[in-house]
C-alpha cells in the first residue's frame, strides 16, 4: 500500500537510508544532506525537517515546508515537499511541491501515485488557487507525473517547464 508520512523520529533509520542517499540535486530537488551520518541526521537534519514544517528556524527567504516520505508499505520509495506559501522566488522558480523517487524505484508509477497523495495533503495546506511546479526539459518523465496530476505547462523556457495544478482547497 502506497502513503505518505511527514519526516518524523520514529521512522528515523529508514528516512536516514534514504536521504543519505539522495544527491545534492536531484532532477532540481535540492538535498541539503547527501551521504549524512546518522548522527548529523538525527541531530541536525531530522529536527530541521520538522521544525521547517512548524515555521520555525527557518534561514532568510525561506517559508514553511512538509517533508513528505513516500511508502510502500514499510519501504521508503521517495521524497516529497510542499512549500506552504510561494514568496517570489518559489513562484518563478521551484514553486510549490518538490518530489524525488528512488533510483530503484523509478518508472513504476510512483512518481504519479506520491504526486497525487501529496496534492491532497498539500490541498490542507497551501492557500493559493493553484500549485506551481517546474521540472527540468531533460526529464520528460516528471512533466509526465504533473500532467497526469491535472498539471498544465504555462511557460517554459530553455531548461524548464513551469507547470500549474489546480487547487480546489480543503
């Protein structure tokens, strides 16, 4: 069964594996913590995780953000995030949702099926009338996962594709 569960202490071994190994960029999903030990995990970036969520600790420019683990049941298969507010950097540039699936994983659906999970989430949370995504030209299989998710190109220049999803709210 496929779910998404927010970064939390109890599934702390299983987020760790999967973040550490996740690139510095993946795709244009920025990973603050590749190959993090476990303790810097746990002690670091675990606890920023969720305090982003909650508001607070956050840098400069930067707004409230759920990180989203995508399960099949007891495994982790990918990451998603929701920005809750856009300031004007998301909103012509990264934009709402961010999402990365396993190397392993990829090409299975999952992409579309956490894309999906994480609008109904993102729905009670993100107040404007339409989500904005991007994803790089190069990778068409992630245009894919948006459109099949409502999504439609609105722009696009010589790296990206800026994609919009409408948001009928809670």
């Amino acid at each position: 069964m496929l779910y998404v569960k927010k970064a939390n202490a109890a599934d702390l071994e299983k987020e760790w594996q999967f973040v550490r190994e996740m690139p510095a960029d993946e795709n244009g999903l920025t990973n603050e913590w590749p190959q993090v030990s476990r303790e810097d995990f746990e002690t670091k970036a675990l606890p920023q995780m969720i305090a982003y969520d909650e508001g607070k600790n956050l840098p400069e420019g930067y707004v409230p953000e759920t990180f989203l683990f995508l399960w099949d049941d007891d495994r982790i298969v990918g990451q998603f995030r929701i920005r809750h507010t856009l300031c004007e950097s998301l909103r012509t540039g990264a934009g709402h949702i961010g999402y990365c699936i396993g190397k392993n994983d990829r090409g299975r659906g999952y992409g579309t099926e956490g894309l999906r999970l994480t609008l109904e989430e993102a729905r009670k949370i993100v107040p404007e009338e339409e989500f904005y995504l991007r994803v790089n030209r190069d990778n068409p299989a992630s245009l894919q996962v948006m459109l099949k998710n409502g999504g439609r190109v609105v722009a696009e220049d010589t790296e990206k594709y800026y994609v919009r999803i409408p948001n009928p709210g809670p």
